[in-house]
C-alpha cells in the first residue's frame, strides 16, 4: 500500500501546486454537463476511460465527493490485501511499477493500459455516475460497493474541502456555496442526481450499498459485512485489525505518510450531524424539500435515515 500512496501523494501535490497559478474559472471544465477539476481530470482521461477492462474479480467503491471514499477505500484495501497476504495474488502488490493512483477518473489519458497490468484484485474507487462508468463494469462481475451519506453533512464537508484545496473553486460564504451545492454546480455533479441515479442499480446482486452512518455506528459490524460481501473469508482477528487500522484518529495520525500535506485537509472531523454548525431555517427547509421530491421514497433514499440524520 505504501507505494500507492507515493503515486497519491504525488498527484495530489502537482494539482495543488498547479492549481496555485490558476485563475478560479479554469480550475474546472465541463465534461457532458457536470464539472470536473481541471488539474487532476481531462476530456482525454474520460475518453481514454471508455475503452477501460473491468475483471470479473475486480472490486469498485462508488460514492459521491465527501461521503467517506477514502475512509471506506482504507477499509476496502485493506480488507483485500489481508485476504491477499499468503496467495499468489500478494506477490506484485508492492511493485511500484504497477500502482495507480486509486480512483479511475482521475490520472492520464495512458493510465488505463498500465492498469492492466495490475495484479488481481484492483481495488478501484470513482466518484462517477453508473451511466458515466465504462460499459465493461456493469458487464462484469465485479463487485461495486456504493457508500452513500447524507446530504447536509455532504453539504458542510464539501464546504470546508473545497475552501482548503486549492485546486477546487473556493466560496466567501457559506449561503454561496449553499445555493451552488443545491444547483448541482460541485466537482463531479449533483448530490442528488448521483444518489438517484444509482438508485436504479441498488437491487443489482453485484452492488452492496453501506452508508457512512451505519458505518460510524458499528465499524465492526460493517466491516464484517464488506469482508462477506467480498467473500474474503477472514477470521475475527484479521477482522479487528482492520477496524483498528480504519479508526478516524489512526488515520488522521498516519495521514502524513498515507496522504501527505492532503493528510491535513481530507481528516478534518469525520463524524455525523456537523451540519448542524453552519444549516438555518432556511437551508433546512429548501434540503429537506429537496431530498423529499428527488429522493424521498427510493430505496436509497430509505437507507439514508433522514429523518434521523437530517432533521434539526
């Protein structure tokens, strides 16, 4: 694991660097209608991403920006590399050579002929929607992990991530973000276009949806069902190990090593209802409404608890 966070500690320092020379409009483009970051996506990577491979045995994590992917990536990796530890499948795990950085959209144009290269099983992150994932994952076995959150603290991380990373559009306010946030106006689309959409898929017998709530509730429990879910076999000890190792403060503490000068803007609080610092009257009630006419009824939007998670 540690050489692909060389290559992910790498990007992520070229886009800040970059981005620092930028004016705020060219930090981001508009690829079929929904806003990507100019320094680490390009029309060239999403072509080049039509023609990707996806294996029966790989294992994709799909969540939109700042729902948890890179606290449940820690878990989905590690979960595979334990169960991958005595197989053949471990031999080239640490061959620098053969890391990319983890989520599928982001990188150059030739990433994806390196990445067949890759041992079994590739562990994959995207923060795409199902229509905008190559052709080949939906007609593979691949197992797809959907980790959903809901939306006021999306909201309020997205607000304080996006303020702090320089290669994203920074906002005075918090009203301004708000209405930008609503509108669909934020790096990879809408929030509420994304949990819909993949709403459609959430009975596919190859996707398992987990929500950072859940999550934060029982580690235990939920990486239990993850480990099951993967069929990877693991013994409570292999399982405990992993929950030890995915605790926000072991890797807030470790977030150096893992994710460089990142480390200090991805781990900012991690936990639940930290809406409730910066939502009004106001802001509740144009999310509420909004939840309610686009999600309120699906399967997903069940899931999500937001009569628990969400109301002031």
């Amino acid at each position: 694991m540690s050489t692909q966070r060389k290559k992910f500690i790498a990007l992520i320092d070229k886009a800040m660097a970059d981005s620092v020379q930028m004016a705020q409009e060219e930090l981001m483009f508009s690829y079929k209608g929904i806003l990507y970051p100019a320094t680490v996506c390009s029309p060239e990577v999403f072509k080049a991403l039509e023609s990707f491979e996806a294996r029966d045995d790989d294992v994709f994590l799909a969540g939109y920006p700042k729902s948890g992917t890179n606290w449940v990536g820690q878990i989905l990796t590690d979960l595979v590399m334990t169960a991958a530890k005595n197989s053949e499948e471990s031999k080239n795990l640490d061959d620098e050579e053969l890391e990319e950085f983890p989520y599928l959209e982001v990188g150059d144009a030739e990433k994806y002929q390196r990445m067949a290269n890759l041992p079994s099983r590739r562990v994959i992150f995207t923060h795409l929607l199902p229509q905008n994932l190559p052709v080949s994952v939906f007609k593979s076995k691949a197992k797809i992990l959907l980790l959903i959150r809901n939306p006021k603290d999306v909201a309020t991380s997205f607000y304080h991530f996006t303020n702090a990373l320089t290669p994203l559009p920074s906002y005075n306010s918090w009203d301004k973000f708000f209405t930008a946030f609503m509108n669909g106006e934020m790096p990879w689309g809408s929030y509420f276009d994304y949990v819909f959409e993949w709403n459609k898929h959430a009975d596919d017998k190859n996707i398992m949806t987990i929500t950072y709530e859940e999550l934060k509730e029982d580690r235990t429990l939920g990486v239990k069902r993850i480990s099951e879910f993967l069929e990877l076999h693991l013994n409570d000890e292999e399982i405990q190990g992993v929950v030890d190792r995915s605790s926000f403060q072991a890797m807030k503490e470790n977030s150096a090593k893992t994710h460089g000068a990142f480390g200090n803007v991805l781990f900012r609080k991690g936990g639940v209802s930290d809406w409730k610092n910066l939502f009004n009257e106001d802001h509740n009630e144009k999310m509420d409404l909004t939840f309610e006419e686009r999600l309120g009824g699906t399967n997903l939007g069940k899931k999500l608890k937001y009569e628990v998670y969400c109301k002031a």
